[in-house]
C-alpha cells in the first residue's frame, strides 16, 4: 500500500478521550523554554496490518515509525486506529536519504520513532510527538552503541541537510551514548483537503 491511500484527519474532530491524549494544536513548552504547538493533522491507521503494509518511502513502513511500548497510553498502545501526524511522511523521507547515504539498512529502536505527548518519556516536551524524530540503534551490522559509530553516522546524516539535527555523543543532558538521534524540527504538516480556519 502506499502513502497516499492515507486518510487524513483532523485532530480537533476526535472524540474528546484521543484529544485529551494526543492534544492536537496545543502549545508545549520544551526544556529550553521555547512553545511549540503540537501537530494538529493526523493520518488513520486501521490495524498494525495496515502499518506494515503502509511504505512512506521505499524502505520505510509507517509501522517502524510508531512503534511504542507500554509507556504509551493505554488507548493509544492498544485500541486502533492509530494516529500518526502527517509529518512523519517528512521525516521517513529524511531517513530514506540517510539510508542511501550510509548504504544499509537503518533499524530504529521501540519507541524512537513517533510519540504520543501522552508518552511517558518526554510528554510532548520532545521533538518525537511531533513525529520528526528517529532514535536508530542499529545501521547495517553496526549497533551504534560508541562515541565512534554515534559520530561517524551522525556527521552523515547531519549532512543531508541544514534541517537534520543530531544529537551529540556522551551522557550528559540532551546527548545520547547507546543510539543515534536525529530530528528535522517541530516541523507541522496541513494537508491537503484540511483547514486551519478554526
Ligand atoms: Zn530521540
């Protein structure tokens, strides 16, 4: 199935349970103090049949890309359809490029991908509600798991464009020693077909 089968919907419209959870068009603060409003547009997804079967871009399935565990909501873990923000079409986008560049497969871990800001970790204080965000564990047979391969791979990606950020290696705050993170912002997507009038 491809991308563009995708329903689009309007998170405003969710029944108020999913909107209490996915907070759609709300303002975050992030831990730097910045506000950001969370995304309003979301993609359906119907089963986890359906999300292996949905390739954003070659190499990509939306199911690698919202995989969470039960640090999610329970509604949001167990209950389709799942709702996934539009721009996570841009950020498989950005990984199809990086896994051009790198030549090999790029594996993202368990909740690395999209989070709900209902998530426990972050609470839609992270780029990854945003669904612009992608924690990679693994490239190849290289787990990137050392300052060596975490540099290696994140001056790559860092690379494809002014847009990638990728955090630094260490263990101090905002640095990540056991995988490799890269973002392309508090980026929002309206499709097309969707208005923002209210
Ligand atoms: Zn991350």
């Amino acid at each position: 199935m491809r991308a563009e089968t995708f329903r689009a919907i309007d998170g405003l419209d969710l029944a108020p349970e999913h909107r209490a959870l996915l907070q759609p068009g709300e303002a975050k603060q992030d831990s730097h103090g910045n506000v950001h409003h969370l995304p309003r547009f979301f993609y359906e997804i119907a089963s986890w049949d359906e999300a292996r079967d949905i390739r954003l871009t070659p190499h990509f399935t939306v199911a690698e890309l919202m995989m969470v565990d039960c640090r999610e909501a329970d509604v949001l873990l167990r209950e389709f359809p799942h709702y996934v923000p539009c721009a996570i079409l841009l950020l498989a986008r950005f990984l199809e490029d990086f896994r051009r560049e790198v030549d090999g497969p790029v594996f993202v871990s368990a909740n690395g991908g999209y989070r709900s800001p209902a998530h426990q970790i972050g609470e839609g204080k992270s780029v990854h509600a945003w669904a612009t965000a992608a924690d990679i564990y693994r490239i190849g047979d290289t787990f990137l798991d050392d300052a060596k391969s975490i540099e290696r791979y994140g001056a790559i990606a860092a690379s494809l464009s002014p847009a990638v950020f990728v955090r630094t290696f260490g263990s101090g705050l905002g640095q990540t020693d056991d995988h490799l993170h890269l973002d392309i912002g508090f980026v929002t997507l309206t499709p097309r077909g969707c208005g923002e009038a209210h």
